[in-house]
C-alpha cells in the first residue's frame, strides 16, 4: 500500500482475496484456499465451455433447417411464378362469368320449381283435409259395424247355449235336468239385464253414431289436440289412463261371463282416441296409490296457492301503486310509461286467452272421453277461469297507478307466475321431487291427444266466445291504462 504502485484510495480490504483474513496472509491456509478457489473457478469454466459447445451444436442444427426451408420456399415461389406466367387472367375471368350466369339461371329455375311445389304442397293440404274428414267417417263406419258384429256374435252364442240349456233340460236324469234348468233361468236373467242397459234403463243409453245430415263446418272433427302441461291436466290423463286400462282389462272377459262386466266395457271409449298414454302402474299397487294421492295433493295444494295469492295480491293493489309524481312527465317519458301499461295489458290479455283455451280443452276432453260428467274436472275449469279473469283485472288495478315502465313490467311478470304455477307443479313432479313413481308417470304422460270424433256442439260457442271476451278485455283494458291520467302528489 505505500509503494504507490496501486490506484489512490486503495484499502487493504481491496487486496486481500476473498475468505481469507489478515493473519492468514502468506501462510498455507491462504494458498489452500486460493487453490480450491482455482479448482472452483475452472469447473465452472470447463462446464462453460460444454454448455457453448451444445449451443454451438444446436445453432448449426437450427441453421441447417431454415437453410432448408429457404431453399424449399425458393422452389414454391419459383414454381408460382411458372404458374403465374402460364395462366390466363382473361379466361379465368371469363369462366367465373360463365358460371355466375349459369347459377343465376339454375336459381330462376329452382325459384319457379319451388314455386310450383307450393301449389301442390297446397293441394296436398286441401286433399289431406278431406281425407282426414273421410277417415273419420270411415272410422264411425268401423265401430259402427264392429258392435252390429258383436252383436251377431253374442246373438248366435246366445241361441246356442240357449239350445244346449234346452236339451239338458228334456234329460232323464232329474240333476242334470235340474242344473239345466237353473243355468237357462240364470242365462235369461243376464238376458234380461244386458238388454236393459242397452236400453239405458239401468245405465244412460250408448251413444248413436253421428247422423249424415250434421253440419260438418260446425263440428269439424278435432284431430291432433295440443293440451296444456300442467298438474290439473296431468292429473286428467292419469285418470283417463286408469280408466283405459281398466277397460283393456274388463274387454279380455267374454261377454257370457258377467252382464255387470260387460255394461263397464263402455267407461272408456279408446276406440276414439290415439296418444292417450297407460301408466305403467298395477291396478290396487302401493305405486298406483301414491301416485293417485300425490296428484290429489298437488291438485289441491296448487288451488289453494293460487288463491291465496290472488287474495293478498287483491287486498293490496292499491298499496302496491308507485310514487306519486311531483311534476308532469315529459313528452318521451309519458308514451314510454303509457305504452308500456298497454302492452303488458295486451300480454297479460293473451296469457288470459291461453289459460282459457286451455281450460276449455280441459273440459272438452273430460266430456269426451268420461263416461260421467266428473265433479273435480268442473271445479277446476271453473277456477281456472275466474283465475284468469281475476288475475287480468288484478293486472289492470295495478298498472293504472304506476309511475316508472319497469314497475310495469315487473308487476306484470309476477302476476303471470300465477297462473305458472300448475306447470310448475308439473315440473317439480317430473324432476323426482315426489319419488320415482311420481316422476316416471308425470315423465311418460302424452299431452298431444288425437281424437276421431268431433267436437262436442257447444265448442264452437264457447271458442266465439273466449276469442271475443279476450278481444274485449284487452282493447278495452288497454285503452283505460293508456288513456288514465297520472298520479300526481297533492300540494302540502
């Protein structure tokens, strides 16, 4: 340090190699020391040195490819380039033109082809109709002609069992005359009392096919008849599904057996429908019950919601009215708080005429398919339609009073769950809330019914009708709640 051969401001801490300390200066720890430093410093050189050498490698490997792929692409560019110098922009132009015009004419000619198929996809539609008309007088003509062969059938058996009663009769043998005897007396009675059920003394008279001289344009036939899907309708068809197949197997008997037995042949007409699914449940099973049960249920429990709701909801329309308004809306406020009152009366008015619809087709089924008029399926159209007249008037109540459009469409959305309710009773059956038994008869009942029959005389009043009444309630409604003046606070 003071022989001036280092820079100024050289300490000794500067000088003295790394580990080592000033007492071990120029001893044997500090040349050991500095020899494992050494050995430290040329491993990491050596594998310095490897590393470069791999790296090296794989340079070379790298450069060789894209040396490659150069001279490949060198080789496309040039052979474009032959290509290029060889084809003909003109033709090429010319071509495309060609076959432009030639797609344009082929798509006039598939335009008049598609033309002249909806023409005869009409007729076909027209010809369909008049066959289904003719099927289902061919079909009358069917069932008709199956009962005049019954009854031949249970005539001729009737006179030859009545023959054998006879010569058993006239026997030698006292017993065997006696048991004779006693069968012809016991046949005769059942005689007796089929012929008094056809003849609707014991039971209503079996209905006569439909006359020639009926106005078809009135009472067309129903055909293929979309119901709703809801718990009270689900309900329905389990109903009517028991009953076809408790007919299915009241018809394996023969007729000799049992007057009673044959009269419960007619509960259910199936001959007349199509669709109409069988639940696949045993006749007194634990299933069958706690099917019949939890639609019972369900049925009750959806009544009861409903008109709870609508009771709380009618009790409190007027509460449920929005903040009175300090100063008059604007002109663009005004038509968006006035228009949208009167289209949520326009919905709310055709959900009413749905629900109403579907209550008629409700009703219709059950009158046409039931061999009784059932008490349950009349409270239920009843409420169903005091519902809907309840929930659009409920609707109208509480619109007139509103200040702010999403009100409006909130309020309107809330009343419609209302009449949701039995499809998503319906639903929660599906889903297997109720049990597997309960989920797989809801899951596999048909809603889509088609009938050959025709619909019954007063459908087509009741249509006019509910087409009307909807028409009405909505124009009208409509017409208040845009027309109805705003509400205002009063001045303090």
């Amino acid at each position: 340090l003071g022989s001036g051969l280092l820079p100024p401001g050289t300490q000794l801490q500067d000088i003295i190699p790394p580990g080592v300390t000033m007492e071990e200066l120029g001893t044997e720890a500090e040349r050991n020391k500095n020899r494992m430093k050494l050995n430290e410093l040329y491993g990491q050189h050596h594998r310095l040195q490897e590393e470069h050498a791999q790296f090296k490698e794989t340079a070379m490997s790298l450069i060789e490819n894209l040396s490659a792929q150069c001279q490949q692409l060198a080789r496309d560019v040039a052979a474009l380039r032959g290509e290029q110098r060889t084809l003909n922009i003109d033709e090429l132009r010319a071509s495309v033109q060609n076959n432009v015009g030639n797609l344009s004419a082929r798509n006039t000619e598939i335009t008049k082809e598609l033309n002249s198929f909806k023409g005869l996809l009409g007729n076909v539609n027209s010809q369909s109709d008049q066959m289904k008309g003719q099927l289902v007088e061919m079909k009358q003509e069917v069932v008709t002609m199956k009962r005049e062969l019954q009854g031949v059938r249970d005539k001729r058996a009737s006179n030859e069992e009545v023959d054998r009663l006879r010569q058993g009769a006239q026997s030698k043998d006292q017993i065997s005359r006696i048991e004779a005897k006693s069968d012809l007396a016991n046949f005769e009675l059942r005689t007796l009392v089929r012929q008094l059920w056809d003849r609707g003394v014991l039971a209503p008279p079996r209905p006569e096919p439909l006359q020639e001289q009926e106005d078809e344009e009135e009472r067309p036939p129903v055909g293929t008849l979309e119901m709703g899907q809801d718990i009270f309708t689900a309900r329905l068809l389990l109903r009517l599904g028991m009953l076809k197949a408790r007919t299915q197997a009241l018809a394996e008997f023969s007729p000799e057996e049992d007057a009673w037995s044959r009269s419960e042949q007619h509960l259910l007409d199936d001959e007349t429908v199509a669709g109409l699914a069988v639940p696949e449940l045993d006749e007194g099973s634990s299933a069958q019950l706690r099917v019949v049960a939890y639609s019972s249920g369900l049925c009750a429990a959806t009544l009861t919601l409903q008109l709870v709701v609508l009771l709380i909801i009618l009790e409190n329309a007027r509460s449920m009215a929005g903040d009175c308004l300090k100063e008059p809306l604007g002109h663009r406020q005004w038509w968006n708080l006035h228009v949208s009152k009167a289209l949520a009366i326009v919905v709310a008015g055709g959900l009413m005429g749905k629900d109403l619809m579907d209550a008629a087709n409700y009703w219709m089924v059950s009158e046409l398919l039931m061999p009784y008029r059932c008490k349950e399926v009349v409270v239920t159209t009843l409420f169903r339609v005091v519902m809907s007249l309840v929930i659009i008037a409920a609707t109208m109540f509480i619109l007139i009073n509103l200040t702010n459009p999403v009100d409006v469409w909130l309020n309107m959305t809330a009343l419609g769950f209302i009449a949701s309710l039995g499809s998503d009773a319906l639903d929660l059956s599906k889903r297997g809330l109720f049990g597997h038994a309960v989920a797989k008869t809801a899951t596999k009942l048909n809603f889509e019914l088609t009938f050959m029959s025709q619909y019954p005389s007063w459908f087509a009043s009741v249509h006019r009708l509910t087409t009307a009444a909807t028409l009405i309630v909505v124009v009208s409604f409509a017409v208040v709640t845009f027309s109805s003046q705003d509400l205002m606070c009063s001045a303090a």
